[in-house]
C-alpha cells in the first residue's frame, strides 16, 4: 500500500464550479500534512498547509480527519487557472524529520 | 530573494555515461532535498541532508547514484554510468532549521534528463 493515495483523475469541471480532492495516509503517526501544487513542466509549490481543525485559504479549504486517516481539499467558484496538479504531502515521521511523501497527485482541468 | 537554483536544466546523455546533477539551496536553509519524478513513480525522495549531513539516504536506487554537499550553498547528485531507466525530472528543495517554520520546502526548477 502506498504511503499517500491520491485518485489520479483529471477533474474536468468548468469555471465557476466547486470541486473536492480527496487524499489517504497510511501512518497513523504522520504529524504534518499539505498541499502543494505542480503546474505543467514546472516544480511543486506549497498551497497550504493543513491543520486539524481546517483551514481556509481564500476559495481554498483544506480539512483533516485523523481517524479515517485522510486529507481533503475544496476548491470554489473554479478559476482557468486553477487548472494544474494538486499532490498531497505527508510528513509521515512526525516532528523532528523532515522528510516528505508526495502523491502521485490530482490532476484538475478547468474549461470555460 | 534566488530561489533554489538547479543547473543544467536540461540534459541529454548517452547510456553509460556519467552525470552530474548541481544544486544551490536558499540561503540559510540547512535542509537539502533530492528528488525524482517519473510519470510512473511520482515524486520520490532520494536522499536529503541537515547541514551538510546525509540523514537519510534510502530512497538511492542503487550504487551508481552518489550525492554530496561540500557546504551549505552547494550539492551535487551523480549517476554513474547512467542509464535509460534514469531519464526524469531531478528536483532540489531546501528548507529552514526545525522550529522556525512549518516543513515548507522549496523547490528549483528541476533538471530534466533524458539517457538515450
């Protein structure tokens, strides 16, 4: 089993529409927990972080669930360039290390 | 500010031969990471180093990869010989010291390689 799952896609959905990713982890004990974004042929960037109570970033809503051991992110009112991949990041080592494990990520595609 | 920066950014080399992949992290971070991605495989962690000092090294595929860091504004990943497995996207992140931000990493631009 892989330590981050993430559905593939793509999302196609139009402008405007709101649309929800979904992501798994399998060590219980992981402390850290973000998305980060990969546009086409360009290296990944930090979206947000994700915090146990949720966050909301602008259209962006990440939210946690320790028990069911997975991670989600909301996208509102879909903007053009919204469109990219969405990997979702664990620290699966808790405080202390820093070492990451990506997602294969989510591939979202917004059309006009 | 320079983001981390990664040279060359494109490579194309013929089976066997070696490689040398080049990093330069953000100033004053102490965490340095080397990735790969393959379409296949994803985002895979080879190896990263805390002030200049390999911590984990376990995602090296096998002998022929080496990774070093002399100081904190330099690294260097080898793939010695190469071979056509080894084609993909090799990225370089750095981070600031435990307890002054969250585990944000920075990432280059990436080497793309191709071994024909």
């Amino acid at each position: 089993r892989k330590e981050v799952e993430q559905d593939p896609g793509p999302f196609n959905v139009p402008e405007g529409a709101t649309v929800a990713f979904n992501c798994t982890y399998s060590n219980s004990a992981s402390q850290s927990f973000f998305w980060y974004r990969q546009d086409c042929r360009k290296e990944p960037k930090l979206l947000m972080s994700v915090y146990s109570s949720g966050n909301e970033d602008g259209r962006f809503t990440a939210q946690l669930n320790r028990a069911s051991q997975y991670i989600s992110l909301l996208i509102r009112d879909s903007k053009l360039s919204d469109s990219a991949t969405y990997l979702c990041v664990v620290n699966p080592r808790g405080t202390g290390r820093r070492a990451l494990t990506f997602g294969s990520g989510t591939r979202l595609q917004v059309q006009p | 500010d320079a983001g981390v920066i990664q040279s060359p950014r494109h490579e194309v080399t013929e089976m066997g031969q070696e490689v040398t992949l080049r990093c330069k992290p953000i100033s004053g971070h102490d965490y340095l990471f080397w990735y790969r991605q393959t379409m296949m495989r994803g985002l895979e962690l080879l190896i990263y180093f805390n002030n200049n000092v390999p911590i984990d090294d376990s995602g090296m595929p096998e002998d022929r990869f080496s990774a070093k860091m002399p100081n904190a504004s330099f690294s260097t990943l080898k793939i010695q010989p190469s071979e056509p497995r080894d084609s993909a996207v090799y990225f370089c992140a750095s981070s600031l010291p435990l307890g002054t931000s969250p585990d944000t990493q920075y990432f280059g631009p990436g080497t793309r390689l191709t071994v024909l």
